[in-house]
C-alpha cells in the first residue's frame, strides 16, 4: 500500500510540476504576445494579435486590449471592440460608450451590440454611461452617431 501511495504522490508532483512550467511558458508567451500587440503598427498583424489574446480571457490582454482602444479610439478598431465582446461586458461598459461617441461607424455599432447583451450593470457605472451619453449627444455631427446616442439614452427609460 505505501508504494502505490508513493508512486501516485510522484506522478502528481511531476504533473504539478509539468503544469507550473506550462503556466509560467503561457505566461510568457502572453507577455511577449502583449508587448508585440501594444506597439504594431500593421492593422492586420495587429488584429490577429488580438484575437490571439482573447483566447486566454488574461487580465493582460484584457488592459492590452483597453489601452489600445482608447489611444485609436477614431481609428480601424472593429475587431479589437469585437474582442472586448469576449470579456465579461460590464467590465467594458464605459469604454464601449467611448466608442459609440467617438469611435468610427463599424466600432460605434459593434459596441453597441455588445453593450444591448448585458444583463446586469452596477448603478454607478450605469449613472456614469448616462452623463457620458447626455454630454455627448448634442456634440454628435453624423446622423449615425446621434442615432445611436440616442437609442442608448432610451435604454435608459
């Protein structure tokens, strides 16, 4: 009995082991991926790259993601507010605004998208949304745009 006990105890440390060194290469290889999305310039490269970091929900790729959002707000960012549609929404709620004020037709209206699937939203940040949009609303010069404010601010009703 004592030497099947052993042998197991064995076999779990060195898959403990295997597993810490997988985690800590996934880690890096986040990491790497990270810094390589935060700085490329090239819109196709950096899409993929995106996409790649959604696929480990990371905190990381979550902020990577985020920041470059925010700095290419008017630029080509449809596939990086799609892939803010693979994180829990709520997290995205005022950024996603962002982008429905700012952001170019393809972002404003995916965002949009995403922003109508969420079920639940803290009333602080919902409060938040709200003076965002009303501020927003009169600055709008496409009719898009407005529209859009506008269907958000009826969400509120």
């Amino acid at each position: 009995m004592e030497v099947v006990i052993l042998i197991t105890l064995r076999r779990l440390n060195i898959g403990t082991i295997i597993g810490n060194q997988l985690g800590v290469q996934m880690l890096n290889d986040i990491k790497k991926n990270v810094d390589k999305f935060l700085f490329e310039d090239d819109i196709k490269t950096r899409n993929e790259l995106a996409l790649k970091l959604c696929e480990n929900q990371s905190d990381e790729s979550y902020e990577a993601i985020c920041t470059v959002i925010k700095r290419d707000i008017s630029k080509n960012i449809g596939t990086l507010v799609y892939c803010l549609g693979l994180f829990p929404p709520e997290k995205s709620f005022l950024l996603l605004i962002d982008v429905i004020c700012s952001g170019n037709f393809e972002s404003a209206n995916s965002a949009m998208d995403i922003i109508e699937n969420i079920e639940y939203l803290d009333g602080d940040i919902a409060a938040k949304g709200f003076e965002l949009l009303y501020e927003k609303q009169f600055q709008a010069t496409e009719n898009w745009r407005a529209n859009l404010i506008k269907s958000m601010l009826e969400m509120y009703d």
